[in-house]
C-alpha cells in the first residue's frame, strides 16, 4: 500500500521517500480532530464552517465501491509477460509503450565523500567566547557579594557561545544544479560541527552578469531576495562561505568577485571550489598559490590578510591594494589550512587565492555569431579533447543506461570507483557539462544524451565494459550500497502502479539477493513455494580431512627452546630480537591440533632479527641447531612433521644459508604434492614460501616464475580462493619491480588492487599497500602526476575512515606521499608532511617503534636540504637514541643513525666533531664485519633504503647472493657503507650524500 501510494504521488509530481510518507501520515494521524461518541468529528472552537462529516462519509463510499482492476486496456501488457527485473531511473513514459513496474527506494550515495576530514579540518574553528547579550547568575560570585556587603543582589557572567557564525552562500546558477546535493551535504557539516553559533544559507544567482541576486534560499526562485548588505557582519564574527564553481556570468562580469571583496571588509571570507584546481575557470576566477599571512589576528577579515610570493623575495612583487580571497578545493588539506590560519592568526600558509582590486573588468565575452547545432560526432570530440580518461570511461558508462537521473549517475560513478582508477566527484562534472547531455521533454530533473552521442560512446566502450555498468551497480548495492539519501527508483518485472517505457535501460539487475538486501522479497503465505531442493551431501574424502598428528613436535620443540632460553639469558639483547624471544617462550606450549607446534613460526622472525642485529654468536648457534633437527625430519612425510621441516628451512633461508633452504623446502613442496595433489592448498601455501624464499636468495627471475605459476594454480581450484590469488598478484607485481620490467608490475599491480579493493573495502590496509606500490611502478616510469594524486586520494579515503591518527593504512598513504615528495624535490612541503607524522608517530605509539624512525630519518633529510641544521642536529640525536634503544648498537639502522648525525655535523661545519663520529661508525662496522674492505661502488648502485620502501611496509635488506651463499650472513652492501665511512674519517668531505648533489662550502 504504502509503495502504491508513493508511486502515485511521484506521478502527480510529489517526491517523497517511504520514510517521508511514512512520517506525514504518522503526523496526519496524530494531529486529525477527535470524534464524539456518535463518530461524528468535534469542531474546533473557532470554527463556523460545516462539519465535515458528509464528506467523510461520501469519501468512504467511493472506496467501498471501488473494484479489483479489471483485464488490461488495449496497449498494456499481459500481467503474465514481465521482462527480466531491472531497476531503472524514474521518468515520463507514454502509457502505450511502457512495461510494469513499482516505484521504490534506493539508497543514493554521497556527493561529499571525505566529510570525516573535513571535519577535522574546521576543528580550529571550533572556540567559545564569552557572549555579549546573554548572561547567567554567577552563583560563587553572588554569594562572596552578599557576604561581603550585606546587599541582597545577584553577580551576571557572560553566557559562553561559539565564536563564529557561518553563512553559507550557494551559487544555484544554471552550471551548479549537479552540485546541488552536495550544497546540503556541506551545510548539513557545517550545522554538525559545533563550531558555529548558527549556520544561514543564500542561494547566488550568478546567471545574472550586471547584478547576481541573492535569494533566501537556494535552488528556490521564488524565495525572498536579500541585499549583499543584509548578509555583512560588521562585527567580523561571520565567516562567509560562497559555493560556486566560478562559470556562471556573474563571476566573468566581475560582479561577484567584487561582491566578496564587499563582504571581505568585515569577514573572513573564501571560495569553496567543487571542481579540482585543474578544471578552475581561468576567465572568472584567476588563482595564484601564494603565502598568506593573518599578521597573528584571529578571525582576521579578508582585507586584512597580506600575501607573499612563495619563491621571489619579498618586495620583488608587490600586492599592495588588494584583497586576497582564498579559494578552496573541497578537500582535508587546503581546508585544514585556511581554518588554521583564520582560526589562529598563523602565517605562511600557502593558498589558491583570488586578488581582488575591486576595479575587476568583464571578460570580454566570446562572439555571439549563429553558430549551427554540432553534429554528435563534433561534441564526441570536443568532449574528448578536454576531459580526463577516467570522465571518458564514466560517460560510457552512463551511455548504457536510460533515462538518466543525477542520483542514478552519481551511483554509476561511485560502483566504477572500485575498479582501481583515480576518483573524484569532479569527474562526473566534465561529462554533466561536458555537451554531451541535456534535460529531457516532460522531466524536470531527467537526462539523455543528444541524439547519436550515445551510439558513438557505446561504439568507443569495450562490449565487456559496457555489459559490466549495470553489474557493478548491482555489487555496489548489493555489498555496499550508498550512505547518501535515497532516491526513487523503478522495479521492472512485476505487478505495480508504475511504467518503464520499452525503450528505457537499466542501471543495475534486479537479482533475488539484491531484492533481499532492499527489503523488496515478500512471502506469500497463500501459495508457497516449494522447498529448496537440498543436494544429497556426498562423503568427504579422507585427504581433505585433518590427518592425525605425528607428535613430532615433542622432538623438535625442546632443541629450539633450549636454543632460545640461551638466548634470552644474553642481556645485552636489543629490544628488537627481545620481542619476538618473549613471543616465542610465551608460545613454548601452545599446539595447533593439524599442525602441531605454534612457535615454529615465529623461529624465522627471531632469525631475521638476530641476522639484522649482528648478533653472529648466536646466529651460529640457532644454524647448527636447524640444520640438527632438519636431519631428523627427513624420513618423515606427515603434515606435522612437514610444517616444523618447513619453517626450520625458511629460518635457515634468514639466516643466510638460501642453497640448503631451497632443497629442504623444495622437499617438503614435493612430498606434499604426493600426499594431498600437486594443487591442494597445502602444496600450494608452501610454494608461497618458496617464493619468498627464491626472493631473498636474489634469484628474482625463479621466483617470478615461479609465482606465475602459482596463480595460475590458485585461480583453477573450485573453492573460495581469491584472497590468495589477489596476494599472489600483488606479490608477482613487486617481483616484476625488481627485475625491472616495470610496465608488468604496473598491470599486475592494478589487478592486485582492483581484487583488493573488491575483497576488503578501499581503505583497508591491504588496499592502501597495493596502492602505494602502484605509485612505485608510476614514479619508476616518471609518472610522478599520476602517484602523487594516487596517494593524495588514498590519504584522503582513509583519513575519511580511519578512527584514529595512526591508522596503519592511513600512515601508510602519508609516508608513500612523504617519499614521493621527497623524489619531486618540494622540500618545505615534505619537510611540513614528516614533521606531522613525527609528532603523531611519537605520541600514539611507542618511542622504538620504526614509524618514528623512518619518519624521523625522513625529515632530517628535508631539513638538510633547507638549511635548517640546527633542527636537524636536534632530530639526528633523538635518532640515535631511539635506534640505539629499539635495534642495538649492532644494527644496519644503528649505522645508518650515525652516519646521518656526522652528516649533520658536517653541514654545520664542525668537522671534528663529525669525524670522531664516522671513527666511532668505523670501529664498530669493522667489529661486525671484520677487517676486509671491498671495493667501492657507486652509491646510487648500492644505496636501497632498507625502510624507504613504498606502502609503509617494513622491507628488511636481504644479504645479495655474492655474499648470502657463503653462509657468513655477513652484508655486502655494509661493506662498501664502511668504506664511504673510512674516507669520510680519513679528512674527505665527498661522503657518499656527496654523489647525490655537488658538494657545498662550509665557509
């Protein structure tokens, strides 16, 4: 009933959602006047009219009257004959071409998708003041008074309220109408924050190019006009927002810059851009990045703020005379900035801003000559010629549905999101305004393409992509759905008050499960449906069964504890190998009834450490001991006994012996292959390892190889097994990296992230990871645009999602784009991005952790390259200390530490001072490494930063297979480190950071 009654409503022109007409009714019901005992309704007081009894009673004849429908009119279908259920975008249809149908709900999406940053971002806003109007009793104050004097009076205090208002002022010109959705979103933030004592919105007719009217409302022609002086603030504690995409008339005229200007004498004011800085109109609203400074005034009104180029020196340009007004992309960081900066009085904060003389001159407009209508073929290429590929392949999407509705193109744009593209809402704008569409005859708020341009954009579209629109709309809804409002929607394929015209297509399948998902299955209890057949549950063979243990452990297990507990006596352990000895005497008892015992698999981490740490002592015990046990477990080809065989290989593989590893787990791949099938899961889960471990061994062409094949063997069994599959990619992708074949990786890099995206969500950590090496297939081709914007979008995704500021995928997207700043060279910008994650890093986790120090690491670098050595001197000392405390003395970081302090040093000029630190580097290199010095290489050869790999994952250096081989564990590349540190010791300034860029006078 209540979808009937929807569906008529929409057709006589009333919009309401289920819940809306939920409410009226609700609200109908409750407020209607009440009956007498004879059930006749009790006039109100005042009223002189006749009682509305009679019309009552006439109403409910009619509906004891009415009739069952009757057969179909000439030209309806057979109720019998439904097409396949779809869902389509409600829209006028001619009665004698339409197929049944019901109107529904459909939960649309939002079209501010980063609404948790921006928040954040506006926190700076957010302050009390005492108030001027409004006061309270000051209860303490009142009684010392009355104490005090005898008098019986009362003591006010100012009432506290938020310091600022906001009015919000909406351009709701002709090109704004697809932003409309997002003005409410914006607004609905600004009241949600709790910043602001209150929040007023204006609509801007910016069609109007000699003089933009302002409207109570926005979107709403006929509601009130405001003057621009009704909107000033003379108090300056009202902070003008203007909404606008800078195209209507009012802005080239230059009316409404001269507006703002107007409004900037009292008020902080700015422009909220929904269109990103590439696609600004350059006619309306000219931009320049420059350094803006509030001369520490909080709240500081537009004409007072100064700005500065942020490259000349100062007085080389003036600015003098003009009034900046920030512009701003509807994104975290520049948002965040402005905020601070209105918020604080800062300075230095690099903005987009508009310079306003308030003499701006109409642009000259274009000549308005008889220009024919373009053939369909013309507006194709115009479109071509200026939008991005990401708006071609979404307006081929749109091509495959019809009628189109703003909530149903939002939705397409959204499910194609996943596909592992850049996003942003910005790109649905270039196909809106684009020539390509325009409103339909008969629908106010309907879509279609001009004739042919769709034909043409199908032409172009790949037949799988094409079919593929309405699928990934379906997934989307079904898995995801929106968390924007809902929109109205029409159900094909059964009985309902509603047509969809013949010629309409559908934007997303109506399959049963989506149905459930909608609320739209209903049981009909008067003719059930059968019960579902139930296959006949076959006997599940014995080789998929967990075979009974072996109790092999109980051999295995005291040796390596033995060997452990002698370890931990050691006190002079770094708290890195001390973890993972405290995991492993902790899961000393622990047993897995399939595969025996747990601490197996934190022996090979205990190796790595140890390895990294230059312990070599016990390194050489922890070998010897392996190798014992290994012996032992030959002649045995249970699961137990291949799993403790396994890992003992795998730690044997960390600590250097990668020949020996290879056979022992070569061996344990082919028994498992003879037990359980070459492609079980167990066969296949130890092939994994055997890829990581032909990776460490430097034989990265096996291994790649090797990977292939086992996703090929991933992907032909019949059960669940895309999240191995999606590692797999991800995994070969990187492989592909280090041989240089860097197109490879970025395709298999792509299908990783598209199936993680798809498997965990776009802000998983998982996700994040395949992003950011993504990046590293993009800046090794010099696509540094395009990683940039990659990882800038997903700080973006996670920052909106993320629950706290140390979010591991979150820090990932930061430290990914901290790396690729670094590459660009845009130091001060990098500098600022380390800082943050220094402080964030330092107070939400543990001082050793590594985070602090890569990001640490990282801005002394940035400093260096500034100048600013004493904050760098500063920062080097503090990472020596946490590096020293975290991995020991003898670790590769340790080194690293050092080396970065003597560096400082020398950028300082205390060239003693720094020598005695590169002697100290050398004595203790030389103790872990011996006396032999190989011959130097250059060091942009040698130099791989063991913790500057993308994605934030901690990627240790592997010995290289000069050395791994001999069984010494010892380092190669720390060896050529120890002679740049001889040189450095022995009076030479030309250190290895001399390679990077020329050398500098210390004078």
């Amino acid at each position: 009933m209540i979808e009937r009654l929807c569906a008529l409503l929409e057709d006589a022109g009333v919009e309401l959602s289920e819940e809306e007409l939920r409410d009226v009714l609700w609200f109908a019901a409750t407020t209607s006047p009440a009956r007498s005992a004879e059930g006749e309704p009790t006039p109100s007081p005042g009223s002189t009219g006749p009682a509305s009894g009679a019309a009552d009673r006439e109403d409910d004849g009619k509906g004891d009257q009415r009739q069952p429908a009757g057969p179909p009119t000439e030209g309806e279908p057979e109720p019998g004959a439904l097409a396949p259920a779809g869902l389509y975008a409600p829209g006028a249809v001619r009665p004698a071409a339409a197929r049944p149908a019901r109107a529904i709900g459909v939960r649309g999406v939002r079209a501010l998708p980063a609404a948790r940053g921006l928040s954040r971002a506006l926190r700076p806003l957010r302050r009390s003041v005492p108030s001027r109007t409004s006061f309270c009793v000051d209860e303490t104050a009142t009684a010392e008074w009355i104490a005090e004097t005898g008098l019986p009076d009362v003591v006010l205090r100012p009432r506290p309220e938020r310091w600022l208002s906001v009015a919000l002022i909406v351009d709701d010109g002709p090109s704004m109408v697809l932003w409309q959705q997002l003005a409410a979103e914006v607004r609905g933030l600004l009241e949600r924050q709790g910043a602001f004592r209150s929040v007023r919105t204006y609509g801007l007719d910016s069609a109007q190019d000699a003089a933009p009217v302002l409207r109570a409302r926005p979107y709403a022609p006929g509601a009130p006009r405001r003057t621009a002086r009704q909107l000033t603030d003379t108090s300056g504690r009202t902070v003008m927002l203007v909404l606008s995409d800078g195209v209507g008339p009012g802005w080239r005229s230059g009316a409404i810059p001269r507006l703002l200007r107007r409004w900037a004498r009292h008020s902080p004011v700015a422009v909220l851009q929904p269109l990103p800085a590439r696609m600004w109109p350059e006619r309306g609203m000219p931009t320049q990045r420059l350094l803006v400074d509030a001369g520490g005034r909080e709240g500081s009104p537009g004409r007072a703020l100064s700005v500065r180029h942020p490259v000349l020196p100062r007085g080389l340009v003036s600015y003098d005379g003009k009034t900046p007004v920030p512009v701003l992309e509807l994104a975290e960081g520049e948002l965040g900035t402005w905020a601070a900066l209105t918020g604080t009085g800062g300075s230095g904060a690099p903005l987009p801003v508009m310079l306003l003389d308030g003499a701006e001159k109409p642009v000259a407009a274009r000549a308005t000559a008889h220009v024919p209508e373009p053939t369909a073929e013309e507006r194709l290429r115009r479109f071509r010629g200026a939008a991005s590929p990401e708006a071609q392949r979404l307006a081929g999407a749109l091509a495959t549905v019809h009628p189109l509705t703003l909530p149903v193109m939002r939705l397409i744009h959204q499910a194609g999101a996943d596909r592992g593209e850049r996003f942003h809402p910005a790109q649905l704008a270039e196909v809106f305004l684009g020539g390509l569409l325009r409103r339909r005859e008969g629908g106010a708020e309907e879509y279609e393409f001009h004739p042919g341009v769709a034909d043409l954009l199908l032409d172009a579209v790949r037949t799988s992509d094409a079919l593929e629109t309405a699928a990934q709309v379906t997934e989307f809804l079904l898995h995801r759905q929106g968390s924007g409002p809902d929109f109205r929607a029409r159900l094909s394929g059964d009985h309902g008050d509603s047509r969809v015209a013949e010629e309409a297509r559908p934007f997303a399948a109506a399959s049963p499960e989506l149905l459930s998902r909608l609320g739209l299955l209903e049981e009909d209890s008067d003719d059930p449906a059968p019960p579902p057949q139930v296959p006949e549950r076959q006997p599940v063979p014995p080789a998929t069964a967990f075979p009974p243990r072996s109790y092999t452990s109980e051999q295995v297990q005291p040796a390596v504890m033995a060997v452990v507990r002698r370890i931990a006596e050691d006190d002079g352990l770094p708290k890195s190998v001390r973890d993972y000895v405290d995991k492993m005497l902790a899961e000393a008892d622990e047993r897995n009834e399939e595969t025996g015992w747990r601490g197996v698999r934190t022996l090979p981490d205990l190796a790595e450490q140890l390895v990294d740490a230059g312990w070599a002592e016990h390194v050489a015990e922890l070998r010897e001991m392996a190798r014992e046990q290994i012996e032992g477990l030959r002649s045995r080809d249970d699961l137990e006994s291949r799993n403790l065989r396994g890992h003992l290989a795998i730690t044997l593989n960390k600590l250097g012996e990668h020949d020996e590893a290879e056979r022992e787990l070569r061996a344990v791949v082919a028994i498992s292959g003879r037990v359980h099938g070459a492609e079980d899961a167990y066969t296949l889960f130890a092939r994994g390892y055997l890829v990581d471990l032909l990776s460490d061994a430097g034989r990265a062409d096996a291994a790649e190889e090797e990977c292939r094949t086992l996703i090929e063997a991933w992907e032909r069994r019949d059960d669940d097994s895309r999240s191995n599959v999606e590692a797999k990619h991800f995994r070969r992708g990187r492989l592909l990296l280090d041989l240089g074949r860097v197109e490879e990786a970025e395709e298999e890099l792509r299908v990783s992230l598209a199936m993680a995206r798809e498997l965990h969500g776009p802000t998983n950590h998982e996700t994040v990871n395949a992003r950011a090496w993504l990046t590293t297939a993009l800046r090794r081709q010099n696509r540094l645009d395009e990683a940039e914007a990659e990882m800038r979008a997903a700080a973006e995704d996670c920052a909106a999602e993320a629950e706290s500021e140390v979010d591991p995928a979150l820090l990932t997207a930061l430290f990914t784009l901290g790396d690729i700043l670094n590459l660009r060279q845009r130091h001060e910008e990098a500098e600022s991005l380390w800082h943050d994650l220094v402080d964030r890093t330092s107070a939400a986790l543990s001082p050793t952790h590594w985070r602090v120090r890569r990001a640490r690491r990282n801005r002394v670098d940035r400093l260096r390259s500034l100048r600013r050595y004493a904050e760098a001197e500063s920062e080097a000392d503090a990472l020596v200390a946490e590096t020293f405390a975290s991995v020991g003395e003898r670790h590769q970081e340790s080194f690293t530490a050092l080396r970065i302090r003597a560096l400082v040093l020398d950028d300082r000029g205390r060239h003693d001072e720094a020598q005695a630190v590169y002697r100290d580097l050398l004595e203790r290199q030389t103790a872990v490494l011996g006396a032999s010095i190989p011959a130097p290489s250059p060091p942009g050869t040698i130099w791989r930063s063991a913790w500057g790999w993308p994605g934030g994952t901690r990627r240790r250096w592997r010995p290289t297979p000069r050395c791994s081989r001999t069984g010494s564990a010892s380092w190669d590349r720390t060896r050529r480190r120890r002679w740049w540190s001889a040189t450095a010791a022995q009076g030479s300034c030309r250190t290895w950071d001399a390679w990077r860029r020329p050398s500098r006078s210390t004078a």
